[in-house]
C-alpha cells in the first residue's frame, strides 16, 4: 500500500537553528500538508499545499515557518529559527482529492 | 481551540461487542469529518470520512453517523477486536483542507 515517507524520525537541534523536515507524499497525490502535535496537546493544522503554492495556512504558520516542493517528489517544512516550543510531532499528509488523506509516520523534533 | 472536543478520554470494551465513540463540534460550518486512529510512534491511519450532505457513512465494520443539528459525530465499531485498540481522532473542517483534531479517545478492546 502506498504511503507517506518522512525522514528523519527524530531530529535535535539547537534553540535558534534552522531545521528541515522531509517528508515524500504519495506519488499521484497533489495536495500536501503538515501537522504538528505537541505532546499532550491536539493535532494541529499548520499549512495545505496545493498547485505549487499554499492553499490554506493556520496562525501557527508564522514568517519563521515555510515549505516547498523542491522537486516532483519531495515536500519540505523549513523552521527558520528554532524556538523550545516548535519541539513537537509533525506529520505530512498528502490526498489525491480532499477530503480524507494519508499521514506519514511523522518526525519528532526536539529543540534544545 | 475547542472546537471539536472528544468527551471521553478513554473507553473500554468486550472484543465482539460495539464501540462508540463519540465526536462533538461548535462551527456549524464544518462539512467534512473524518476519523483516525493513532497507534504510540505511528502516524494517524485514516478510517471514515462523512460530508454533511449524508448523516451516516458505513465502510465494513466502521460506520459514522452524522447529526448536524446536534453538532455530533459517532463512530461505531461492530464488531470490536482487539486489534482496534488505539486511539481515536476526530476532525472537521470547514473547507476539507484544514481539519481541527479533537483530544482523542483511547479505545481498549478486552479478548
């Protein structure tokens, strides 16, 4: 069955560094998105991404947050300036047609 | 945020008997739901999905029910196996693109 590829698993970085999360959606997809979960707290929508360009964005999407498709197979989130608090989860997706789409296994990122 | 709240933290059951799980929300303009479960380090695994034009959507041993004047969303299992335990998440989303996650039920499903 196909899935969602996301690498790495668990990443540590530096308070104020930048970090990014790759994440490989399915092939014949076209809409992407990222998800952060907190621990303890509920997923949460950061961004869609749909056409080459962002289609929706949350207020937790801020300036230091960005993605891209640097290419035809890959899909980046880019955490400019790494605060304690972005440690969280975060989970691409990807759909062929909304609603409904199918979530990597996610990358835990821990900020130090 | 409480805009989709999930009551019931936790929840077990008889294997073979029904689970319900239930799902409730505050923005009458949400039309797209979903279910997920989440098993510890996974990702969440996509299950059902209902749009308001439909008050029940059945897939299997999976069926959501939709009430839209009650802002209220159930998912039952029938009948429950073991292998169902897990946690459960439901979302709603104005647009079908942006889904707001409830807290989750922990189901248990006893052998």
């Amino acid at each position: 069955e196909p899935e969602v590829t996301q690498t790495p698993s668990h990443q540590v970085t530096q308070m104020g560094q930048e970090v990014i999360l790759r994440c490989v959606p399915i092939s014949n997809h076209l809409y992407f998105y990222w998800y952060r979960q907190i621990l303890g707290q509920k997923v949460e929508f950061l961004v869609s991404f749909y056409n080459n360009e962002i289609s929706e964005k949350s207020e937790i999407f801020d300036d230091q947050f960005s993605v891209e498709r640097p290419d035809g197979s890959n899909f980046t989130l880019k955490i400019r300036s790494t605060k304690l608090e972005d440690s969280a989860m975060y989970f691409c997706a990807s759909s062929e047609s909304p609603p409904g789409y199918t979530f990597g296994s996610g990358t835990r990122l821990t900020v130090v | 945020d409480q805009q989709v709240k999930q009551n019931s933290p936790s929840l077990s059951v008889q294997e073979g008997r029904i689970s319900i799980l239930n799902c409730d929300y505050t923005n009458s303009m949400f039309d797209y739901f979903l279910w997920y479960k989440k098993y510890p380090a996974e990702g969440p695994t996509f299950l059902i999905s209902i749009s308001s034009i439909k008050d029940k959507n059945e897939d299997g041993r999976f069926t959501v029910f939709l009430n839209k004047s009650a802002k209220h969303l159930s998912l039952h299992i029938v009948p429950s196996q073991p292998g169902d335990s897990a946690v459960y998440f439901c979302a709603a989303s104005e647009t079908g693109n942006q889904f707001y996650f409830g807290t989750g039920t922990s189901l248990t499903v006893i052998p």
